[in-house]
C-alpha cells in the first residue's frame, strides 16, 4: 500500500461511486495541461490531510491549504472543487491503494491476518495524519465523512477482516472460539491505537517511534494477535 506521499500514479474508476465518481468527473474537465504535475496535486493532497488532521475539518480553510501546499485557493477549487471534494479526494488516494492490496490477500491463503497487520500498521506508520484525519471525521460524532465512508471503503478494508478470520477457521489456522466480527474489531484496534497514541506513548512508555521501533511494534502486534487467536 503506497500513501499520499508515494502511492500509484493512477487511480482505477472500479470502487468509485456515487459522488467520488462525480467529484473524480468533475476535476477532469477542463483541466489545463501545463498544470498536471504529480507534485502540485501531492502537495495540496499532504498539506490538506494534515490540517484536516490538526484542525479538522470545519476549522480548516481553503486559503490556510493553498497557503501551507504554496498555492491559491482558487487553484486548489479549480482541481478539486470544493472543501468536502478536497477532503474525499485525501480518502481516495490513500485508501483505495489499500483496499486494493487487502483484496490480494486473499491470494495467500494463511498469511491473511498477518498481512493485513502489515498493511495497516505500515500505513499508520507512513501517515499517522490519514489514521487522525479518519479518527476525527469518521469515528467521532458528526465526521463530515462518516457515510462516506461507510460506502465506499469500510466494506473493502476492516470490513475485509470477518472473511479472512472465518478462511482461517476453515482451514483450522484460528480457534472456532474466536468471534470474526469482535476479533476484526480488536485487530484494527491493535494496529491504530499505537499510532493515536504517539504523543503519550512517546514520553510516558518510552516507544520509539523510528523504523527499528515501527518493526518491533509491528512483531509485537503480529503476534499477539495470532496467539491470541489460535486453536488451544
């Protein structure tokens, strides 16, 4: 999974419904061709989940985005529209990737549940801005996202994990104990909380937070998890 800051270069229109399809149509026509650089529309999409991110939604304007990705706010209504068009656009670029890569696991069969940890602790780790933007705007009351959500991603990412934990049930690899739906639950959990923690966790638990403490995390996630959920 690639985020905003090194993700695909293309976006395919399969998943994209109802007004992410109509915001996507909308940007198309009549863009310019001297001003389709993939540096322009990554600097907006980065400055804009960060604010959101900080700020949130309601309380971050166009001009204070154009101001941090060093463009207008006019430039930025001319790509992508609107606020709430901006802010779907944030979601799609990093998360379509993602449930595009949950999707291929189910190619390895037995590597499910440790891949998804994978995925999603290496996409905390890569963009902690996407998991405090999704905190804010989806999992709070009032998220200016939450039914978008809801429709186009829940079901191809989280929503991905009660099929993968009745797979291993099957083939004998997780406990028929184990509830798929609250286990799916606890996994995301696992994975995120660490993340939303950073500041505290930081100081108060002494957690390194660079690339040989993401990897122990990682470990440590992994197998807590599969023990957890193992035949006894």
């Amino acid at each position: 999974m690639k985020s905003s800051r090194n993700r695909h270069n293309t976006h395919p229109d399969a998943g994209k419904t109802g007004r992410l399809a109509k915001t996507e149509s909308k940007r198309a026509r009549g863009r310019p061709a001297e001003s389709t650089g993939d540096n322009f529309r990554e600097n907006i999409l980065n400055s804009a989940a960060g604010l959101f991110a900080q700020k949130g939604f309601q309380a971050t304007t166009v001009r204070e985005i154009g101001e941090s990705a060093g463009v207008t706010a006019a430039m930025i209504h001319y790509y992508f529209g609107d606020k709430l068009s901006l802010l779907h656009a944030v979601l799609e670029d990093n998360l379509l990737p993602m449930a595009q890569a949950i999707a291929a696991l189910e190619q390895n069969p037995g590597q499910e549940i440790s891949g998804f940890v994978d995925l999603l602790t290496g996409m905390c780790a890569r963009n902690p801005n996407l998991i405090r933007l999704i905190t804010r705007e989806v999992l709070l009351p009032g998220g200016a996202i939450r039914e978008l959500f809801i429709e186009n991603f829940a079901p191809r990412l989280g929503g991905a994990l009660p099929g993968m934990i009745r797979r291993g049930q099957k083939r004998g690899d997780i406990s028929d104990d184990t509830q798929p739906e609250i286990a799916s639950l606890l996994v995301m959990s696992v994975c995120m909380f660490p993340f939303l923690a950073q500041s505290l966790a930081g100081p108060a638990l002494g957690i390194k937070y660079d690339e040989t403490g993401i990897k122990q995390l990682n470990q440590h996630v992994r197998s807590f998890l599969e023990k957890g959920m193992q035949p006894k």
